[in-house]
C-alpha cells in the first residue's frame, strides 16, 4: 500500500485547482465523453448522497423512502467512522441497513483525493482499495457505480473506468442526454443555498419535456448542514416535486435497465 493511498482526505482540506489552465482541462476533460449514451427511453431521475454521512442513510434515506423511492450512496471507506465538517461519517451498520431497505451503494475512492492530480494507477489503486474495504465491510455485491471525489478525473482515468463501472458521476450541473458521457454523468448538487433547490426543481420541469437522466445529489441532510449539504426540508420539497412530477425514480442500478443497449450508444 502506498503512503498516498492511505492519506485521507476530508472536504475541508481540498483546494480545487481555479486556475485559468485548471478551468480550461477541467471543461476539456468533462466535454470529451469516451463513452457517449443515447437519451433513456423515458426521463429517469437519481438522488445520490456522496461520501456518505450518517444523516444521508438517517435523514436522506427516510425522506426517499417517504415518497416511495430509494437513492444511491457512494461509499468512501477511508471516511467510514471518522467525523468532517458534513457530520458523522457512516460505518457498516449503516451500509448494510441501507442494502437491506433497497437502496444502492455506489463507490467513491478510499482516501477522497482528487484523481485529477495523480496518476491514473494511483486512483485505480484508491478505487480498487475502496471497493476491497467496503466488501470488508460487508457488502456482498460490488457497487456497479462510481462518482469521481469533488467530480475531477482524467481522459486517461475515463478511460481505464469505462469497463470497471456501468457509469461514473461528476458534479458539473446538468441533465444527461443523448451524446452525455456514460463514464462523467453531470448532477446538480444540493446545498445550503435555496438556488441549488430551485435549480433541481427546474432541471425536474426540463426532464418532463425530454427523455433525461437526472441525477441529483448531496452529502449531509442535517438542520444546519455543511457548506456542501442540505436540510430535511429542502429536500422534501424537491422530492415531492419528483413524485408529482411523474418522472420514475431509481438508483443507477435500476435505471440500467430502461437504457438496454443505450448506455453504450
Ligand atoms: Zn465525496
């Protein structure tokens, strides 16, 4: 095991690249798609919780399941029982309890570094350590999903994932259509800013116009969540909005199926 990999890193310590040159690969990258999708064959939309927190699996889990519906959660094992600033982190039981409901794990890496700034068999060293030590931990079947930590990758890293995962999730916002990369999915993210609601709520309106996949996600669901959650309320709101919206729900894991060969277009 290398030193890099085992050096965990929570939201606080990360500084995204915002150099003009840091922008301008970050949008090359994510314009490239390597592995192009056509549009599902009816609007589908996903709510994912990163990381994941334990008020994700308490809070998040039970605001889905009260409109009927079940949420991917991607798994971050070397945050698994630690505390950041997006609360108390999950630890197995809490895995296992969300499996047992129906809802998804989805892999993120095991340290949360940013694998746009290391080598490509580095990140796939992190990843492969993340889904060893979730199996550790006691989920029986792999995650089929992945969400890239802070949405950065590589060409390269798209590249190597293509056949280790049915999809990988970025953070820029957007629905996903014909011609979105299978292996980079756009999401719009859930904070403590009300605009980010609004925004999810007309991403929803636009996916009842046009076969979309929607993904919509967050990390902790808290009354005064962290810069990069959101509250139980805000949440319901867009929820509710979902369920009226009659837009089927679903885990990645589920919607694979109303792609068929879609996925690889
Ligand atoms: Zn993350």
């Amino acid at each position: 095991m290398t030193q890099e990999t085992d050096q965990v890193l929570s939201p606080i310590d990360y500084e995204p690249d915002l150099t003009l040159f840091g922008r301008v690969k970050r949008r090359c990258v994510s314009n490239i798609a390597i592995a192009p999708i056509c549009a599902p064959e009816r609007s589908i939309i996903t709510f994912g919780f990163d990381d994941f927190p334990k008020s994700a699996a308490d809070n998040g889990a039970d605001v889905l399941e009260s409109i009927g519906a079940k949420a991917i959660f991607y798994a971050c094992s070397g945050l698994a029982g630690r505390e950041n600033l997006t609360g108390e982190q999950f630890v197995d039981t809490d895995m296992l309890a969300l499996v047992r409901a129906g809802h998804e794990i989805g892999a993120h890496t095991h340290t949360h570094r940013d694998c746009a700034h290391m080598p490509t068999e580095t990140a796939l060293e992190d990843i492969a350590r993340n889904l060893d030590e979730l199996r550790q931990m006691g989920l029986k079947t792999p995650a089929r999903h992945f969400a890239y930590p802070y949405g950065e990758t590589t060409l390269a890293l798209k590249r190597a994932l293509k056949d280790r995962f049915v999809t990988a999730r970025g953070i820029r916002a957007g629905l996903n259509r014909t011609r979105a990369d299978r292996m980079h999915l756009r999401a719009m993210e859930l904070t403590p800013d009300t605009a980010t609601t609004k925004r999810a709520i007309d991403a929803i309106e636009q996916a009842a116009n046009a076969p979309s996949w929607l993904h919509i996600f967050t990390h902790d669901i808290r009354n005064n969540p962290s810069p990069y959650g959101t509250t139980r309320q805000e949440l319901k709101k867009i929820a509710k909005t979902a369920r009226s919206s009659g837009i089927l729900i679903a885990t990645p894991g589920e919607a694979e199926k109303y792609f068929g060969s879609r996925l690889d277009a």
